[in-house]
C-alpha cells in the first residue's frame, strides 16, 4: 500500500523535484499547481490537479483520493519584492497556508511538511546559525513563513496535527537529467545569473556590494543541492510516522561562499571568464547566512550528497546549458 503525498507548489523549482524524488522512491503523488510561478513542463510526476489555495472551494478537489501526507511549497518566496508588496505576501504564504490547513482538516490529513526560510532569522548574530537562534525576520517574506511556523505549533498543540518546517538556505542546482531545473522570471538568484552571463544570455551581471564585513567584502551564503533538500522532505515524512508535534529543522552544507568565489566556481566550471560589475547593497540583504544543520542530520538522518560548491554549480550548468524550459 503505497503512501500518497500532496505536493502543493510542485510545478515550481522545490516542488517538483521534491515530486520527481517522491515518485522515484514509489510514493504516489499528486500536484496541486496553478502555474502562477510554476511550469506545466515540470508536471511530470502524479497528477495534477489545478487548484487555488486562496480559493478554498477549489481545494476539495485535490483530497478526492485520500492523501496520507501533504507537501507544502506553494509560495512567494523574493525577499525584494515582499518588502514592495507585503499584503501579496500575507496573502498568498499566510492566508494560502491557513486555507490548505483548514481543508487538510477537513479531509483528517495529519501530516505536513512545509517550506520555511532561514530569512525567519533576519540578521543572524553568529557566524553559523542553529535553530534555536532568535527570530526576527527584516523583511515580510520572512515574517510569512514565521508567521505559518507559528500556526503549525498552535495546530499540533490544538489538533494534533503534526508537522516539520525546513528552514531552507539558498537552494541551487538541478535534476537536468530528469528534465527539470531552476526557471525563474525574472531571475533573480545569483547562481542562475551568474551561469547565464556565462552563457551571455543575461545581461551584464551585477555583484551587489562588496563592502560588507566578509573575506572579500560580497554577502556570504550557504549553498544546499534541490535535491538534498528533496531528500531531507521525504525523511521529514517518514519522522513524523512516529513523531508527534511542530519541529523546525535547518537545512543548509553549513559552509559559507562569498558572491565572489561563486563566481570564480562558475568560470571554472563554464570554461570562460564571467564579466561582472559591482552595484550597490540589494535592499534587505544579510550580510552572511550560514546554517548550522546538526540536528536534522542527527534526527532525520539527513546527509547531504552534493557538499562541494562545484558540484552543486556544475549541476545548474548542465540545467542552464540546455533548459528545457
Ligand atoms: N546577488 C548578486 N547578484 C545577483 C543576484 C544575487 O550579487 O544577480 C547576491 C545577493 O545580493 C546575495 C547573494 O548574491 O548577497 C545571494 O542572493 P540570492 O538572490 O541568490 O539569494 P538570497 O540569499 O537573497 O535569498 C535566497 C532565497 C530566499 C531565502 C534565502 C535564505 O531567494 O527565499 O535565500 O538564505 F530566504
């Protein structure tokens, strides 16, 4: 009897190679997608179902099927644009969540896994940063995520629901090999930037700031594979068989690269010199984001396969190479 998730969010960039990574370890899946941000090309794995989480009537539809677990990616996840247009981002990560909480109960579904962010930590104050670091996220796509991780705490406590938030560093890379990658637009990672000035499709690549308190003075971040984080969701899943409550994990290599060592990573690997130019600070930017990922390891017995930068950027190359959409 095989275990059926709901991937909600999973026509985007996390969501489906979280599906394509669930079909190949036998789950079935199902995708709830409107294609707001997602691409009908990555509905590959399941069934899709076409559905709104900001209509909830239109929710129904996707528990037809009784689903054992849910997956949760359906976001507006752009730390700029959420400090232009905070009521989207309230709108769409908090009421969206509630109204996919509220049918998840409506249809006894018990388990949840959801996206959550390491912007939850606003301006860290160490070097590395663990789970029990304060909250206090500086900009409203943070304080969304926060704000979810707060109600699955009230709904364990009041229904017994039980969940897992992973606080997500920067996802990067690719599944090119099964046809799916980071397709964003407008794009505004650095990794896909950066690759594609390599490739001489963007245009000229911008460095925003180089006088922060770091080894070269360019934001620090702490780079995670897609599908290192697609494993650590199906771990998360199987903890919850026999674990109840509201958990919160980090998930990140717990190494930090400078904007400028990505971009030296990336000439190495494309094979040609990537012009750049420096512009100033990005508005809301940390200046490192390094996470300390201990206890999903010890917990879920997560360990990531793709430790070394050039390994997670020769993956998006391939992607980035040759798209396919
Ligand atoms: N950067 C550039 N040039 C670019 C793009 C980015 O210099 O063209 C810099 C940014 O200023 C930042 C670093 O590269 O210093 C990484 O930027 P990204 O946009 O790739 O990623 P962020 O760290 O801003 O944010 C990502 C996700 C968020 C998540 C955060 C958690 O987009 O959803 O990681 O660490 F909250």
């Amino acid at each position: 009897d095989s275990c059926h998730v709901l991937v909600c969010g999973g026509a985007g960039y996390i969501g489906a190679h979280a599906a394509y990574a669930l079909a190949h370890q036998g789950f079935e899946v199902s995708v709830l997608d409107n294609l707001s941000t997602g691409h009908r090309e990555a509905l590959r794995w399941g069934r899709w179902v076409a559905a709104d989480l900001l209509k909830p009537d239109t929710l129904d539809a996707a528990f037809e099927r009784p689903v054992d677990a849910v997956m949760h990616f359906a976001a507006r996840s752009l730390v700029g644009e959420s400090v232009a247009a905070p009521y989207d981002y309230y709108r769409h990560n908090v009421v969206g969540s509630l109204n996919l909480l509220q049918a998840m109960q409506r249809h006894g579904v018990g388990r949840l896994v959801f996206s959550s962010t390491a912007a939850v930590y606003g301006e860290p104050d160490s070097a590395s940063i663990g789970e029990a670091h304060r909250t206090d996220p500086i900009n409203p796509y943070g304080a969304s995520k926060l704000m979810v991780e707060r109600m699955l705490a009230d709904a364990a406590q009041a229904y017994g629901l039980r969940s897992v938030s992973l606080r997500y560093f920067n996802a990067a890379g690719a599944a090119a090999h099964a046809g799916i990658g980071e397709s964003h637009y407008p794009e505004t990672h650095l990794i896909p930037n950066v690759l594609r000035a390599a490739l001489g499709e963007a245009q000229a690549l911008q460095v925003f700031g180089d006088d922060y308190d770091t080894v070269d003075g360019t934001c620090v971040r702490d780079y995670i594979h897609v599908l290192d984080l697609a494993d650590a969701h199906i771990r998360a899943l199987r903890w919850l068989d026999t674990t109840p409550g509201a958990h919160r994990f980090n998930l990140g290599n717990g190494q930090g690269f400078s904007v400028l060592q990505v971009i030296r990573a990336a000439e190495a690997i494309a094979g040609r010199r990537i012009p750049y130019s420096v512009a100033p600070r990005r508005a809301g930017d940390p200046p490192v984001l390094v996470a300390a990922s201990d206890a999903a390891r010890s917990l879920l017995g997560w360990v990531p396969r793709y430790t070394r930068l050039e390994d997670i950027i020769d993956s998006a190359w391939q992607w980035h190479s040759a798209p396919a959409f």
